[in-house]
C-alpha cells in the first residue's frame, strides 16, 4: 500500500484566528459602551496540571481583552463553600462565565457543583442541562464543552465533510469522549463509542473517517489501526520519561505520531494541535456570555 504523508494540522494557527475574532467582538462591545467581558475561574485544591489550565485561561483572557477574576480553595475547602462561591459568582455582575477547573478534589462532589452555575454563565458547557440539550435532538445548549467544540471547528476548517461519515471516538469522559460524540451525532455523522471495554479497537478505528482519540492513554492508536486518508483528532496529553529530552520528560498524545502521521490525510500534533482550541473555545464562550448578558 502506497504510504501518504497526512496533513499536520496547525491547531495554534486556528486558535490565534479564534482569539483574534474574540478581541474584536470584545472591542466591539466596548465600543458600544457595553461592560468588559469577565470570567471566573475557580480552582480548588493544588493538582499541578490544574493550576497550570488555569493560569494559561487567565492569561488568554488578559490578551482577548476579557477581565479574569481568579478564585483558589484549598483541597480542604466543603461543599458549601465551594458552592457558595459558586453562588456569589451566579449573582456577580461582572462575571459573565465562571469556570470551575475539573477534576476537584477529595470528596467533593463534582455534579453539584456545576449544577450550582447559572447556565447562562456555565462557559464550560458541563451544566446538566446543557449536557442534557446537547444530547436532545431539536434542543440547543447555550454553550457546548470547549475540548469538543475545538475538534468540531478542526474538522470544519478542513473542510471534513461530517455527514454520513464514520466517526470513532476512543473515550467516553464527560469533559470530551461523550460530548465530542454528541457534537458529531448532531453533525449526522455516524458515530461509534470506544471504550476499555471495547473489543477490537484496531478494527473499529479501521472503520473510521473520522478518529478522534481522547483516553488518555500515551500512543495508543498504532499506524496500522487507521484507515489511509483518514482524520485523526488527538485529544490526549501525556507526559511520558525521555531521557533523551532536557526535562528527562516529553508529551505525547493518545495517537502515535509517527507511524499514524503515514497513513492519515491529516492529523492534530501534541503539543499544538487540539490543546490552544480548548482556551480559544473557553473565551469565544465567555465572550458570547457577556454578548447575552448585555443584549
Ligand atoms: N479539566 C480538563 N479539561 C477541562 C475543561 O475544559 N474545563 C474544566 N473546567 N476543567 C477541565
């Protein structure tokens, strides 16, 4: 079989564009002397990884033009506080989105939490009730996951026809495997749902048109699991030892770049590919938020 070299795709370069489109609609606000846009980001407890999100929103926030008002708990914050805070922000005319980092810690329990954000504010899109709209046909959510959404712009700046296509999703997190199946379902693609479960992943990723890989697991999906020409959608973000790399350390993501790289028509990098659509998403939403709020 002929190997075919895929398509890198450039996913700083679609998430400048996203960033840039968001300044403007920020400027235009002002202009029409409408508040600053304002998000909330809540952090609870010290997950590395965590604080590192939440610093990146913060700053592309700053760039976009949108104030950012950054909250920390402790790990040992309650329940009540967390929601509590969650409820000042509610009530906080000068926050439009309030995003609380995921996975909290401890005991906490995750699906109270969110459904304490007012969904005009729920930027994040993991309200219940978004999350239910979105899984409802002829229902609307008033703002879809950011990770999702991000794969979903991909594949429509390259012009991936989704209708009628095959599409595997490895993964079934609420933050993207399901979401990102729902998108593709409500695109009229036809979707199938990988899971630890699921048997002959190699054969079932053979099938697809679409691959969108969100497990977490570091090179999972090998060369010879894709069909030639397909698009490939990376989602995961592994750090795996290199002693060959100056931190002794590198990312990867859930695909094997170097053989899938052959066989695909294009393919998302890790880092670069859909890591910047996530904050771009994340400010587009907090922008339309404040464009809600102030209609
Ligand atoms: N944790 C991993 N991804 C996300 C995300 O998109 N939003 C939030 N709030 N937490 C996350």
């Amino acid at each position: 079989m002929a190997t075919q070299i895929a398509q890198i795709i450039d996913g700083k370069l679609l998430a400048q564009q996203v960033r840039d489109e968001v300044a403007v609609q920020v400027e235009k606000m002002k202009a029409a002397g409408k508040p600053q846009p304002g998000l909330a980001t809540v952090l609870v407890g010290d997950n590395p990884a965590s604080k590192v999100y939440v610093s990146s929103k913060q700053k592309a926030c700053a760039q976009a033009g949108i104030e950012s008002f950054g909250f920390t708990l402790p790990a040992s914050a309650t329940q009540t506080e967390v929601e509590g805070l969650v409820k000042e922000l509610n009530a906080d005319p000068r926050v439009n989105g309030i995003l609380v980092q995921l996975p909290l810690p401890g005991e906490l329990d995750e699906e109270r939490v969110l459904n304490a954000i007012s969904i005009e504010k729920d930027v994040d899109g993991f309200h219940p009730l978004n999350i239910g709209r979105l899984a409802q046909k002829g229902r609307d959510p008033l703002f879809v996951p950011c990770t999702p959404a991000g794969c979903i712009l991909i594949l429509d700046k390259l012009g991936v026809k989704l209708e009628g296509a095959n599409a595997v999703v490895l993964g079934r997190s609420n933050i993207v495997g399901m979401p990102v199946a729902l998108l593709l379902v409500r695109r009229n693609a036809t979707v199938t749902i990988c899971h630890s479960k699921s048997r002959d992943l190699p054969g079932i990723c053979r099938q697809a048109d679409v691959l969108i890989a969100a497990v977490g697991r570091p090179e999972m999906v090998r060369g010879d699991w894709v069909k030639p020409g397909a698009v490939v959608i990376d989602v995961g973000v592994n750090r795996i030892d290199d002693p060959e790399h100056p931190k002794g350390s590198r990312l990867v993501g859930d695909v094997n770049y170097n053989e899938v790289k052959e066989v695909a028509g294009a393919i998302t990098p890790v880092p670069g590919g859909v890591g910047p659509m996530t904050i771009a998403m994340l400010l587009n939403n907090t922008v339309r938020a404040a464009q809600m709020a102030h209609a």
